[in-house]
C-alpha cells in the first residue's frame, strides 16, 4: 500500500490484506486528501481456551482461532473442551458446533456482565443448550440463552443469595416460584418483578 495513490486505492486490498491477520476482527478505511489514508482496524477478543485432550488454542468471541498455545495453564480464560472437531490452525473461524457455539456466548456473557465473565471456569453447548460451569463446578443451565442479560442477573442474584450451597439454590428457586417472582412462559422462565426486589 505504502506508495498507492488514494485514489486507486482499493477497499478490498485492505480489507484483504488486514483480515490475513489472525486477530483482526474489523477493518474501515478513509481516504483524507490530500495524502492520508486513515485504517481503523479492530483486534479480535479472547474468550476462551478450546482444548482437545492436551492441545490448547486461544479462542475470540467469533470462534476464529487465534494461536497454538503450548501452555494453557498460564490463562484464565474459560475453557471450551472438543471431542469431534479436526485440529484447527491459527485464523480458522471454528466449524463445529461444539466449539463455534460455546465461543460465541462467553463473548455474550462478557458483553452483558464481565464480572459473571470471570467467575466461568468452563462453557458447553448441546443441541441448542448452554451450560456455564463456574469456577467453584456450580453449573448455570441457560437453555437456549435466549435473554442472556436478564438469565446472568438472575443467575448472579441467585448465586449471591444462596453463596453456591446447591440445597439453598434449589429452596430459593422453589420460593421465587412461590411468590410468583419467576414465572413459566412456555419454554422458558420470566421474571415478574425488577431484579432489583429478588
């Protein structure tokens, strides 16, 4: 590029030759006469560790994987296991469900609530399902993940309430119902009062 004339510059070139690189997520361009191209480019964000058997790779939200890691145990980062899926290379986007889908919502979680975010030791998906496991082994079952910000307030409110005790958990789930704070909608669980009251 260095030596282009802005105006044969190309937007596909650029857009080419940045999305190249593996940690890339974003690129715009504008050309500033009379002798500047301006390049916004956005970096992918980390999520997780996929893991398959002893094998490690730094996974973004999008599921494109970023490096090989030779040692995982130096990240914090929630892991993502895969049984099925081939070995990927850096800058594949991820293909299978198993490990595109579970990449996908830590980048949702981390968006909606970075501090639930750090509490997630692992995340799974299955048949449409997600599941959450956290750092003390606490499973957070979010179905569908269809209202995910309202599901990790409710979560953490829960969680808070009851420090982790798994019969405290399920009582305080009962009382909810009870008291007709969360509410069956079909498929799916609503709150019916503000967060705020639980």
């Amino acid at each position: 590029i260095d030596g282009t004339s802005l105006v044969s510059l190309d937007a596909a070139t650029i857009d080419r030759r940045m999305r190249a690189l593996p940690d890339v997520s974003l690129v715009a361009y504008d050309r500033a006469f009379p002798h500047t191209a301006k390049i916004v480019v956005s970096a992918e964000r980390p999520v997780a560790v996929l893991r398959k058997g002893a094998q490690a790779w730094l996974v973004t939200e999008r599921g494109r994987v970023l490096e090989q890691l030779d040692d995982p145990s130096g990240w914090s980062l929630p892991r993502i296991w895969i049984a099925d899926a081939a070995v990927p290379s850096n800058g594949d986007v991820l293909d299978v469900e198993e490990g595109l889908a579970p990449a996908r919502l830590l980048g949702r979680v981390l968006s909606a609530d970075e501090h639930f975010f750090e509490r997630v030791a692992e995340a799974r998906a299955l048949e449409g399902e997600y599941v959450l496991v956290l750092q003390g082994k606490t499973e957070v079952r979010l179905g569908a993940a269809n209202d995910l910000p309202l599901q990790l307030a409710v979560a953490g409110r829960v969680l808070t309430t009851s420090e982790g005790n798994p019969l405290f958990v399920g009582e305080l789930v009962r009382m909810l119902v009870t008291d007709g704070a969360l509410r069956r909608d079909g498929e799916r669980w609503t709150v019916a009062v503000d967060l705020a009251e639980l």
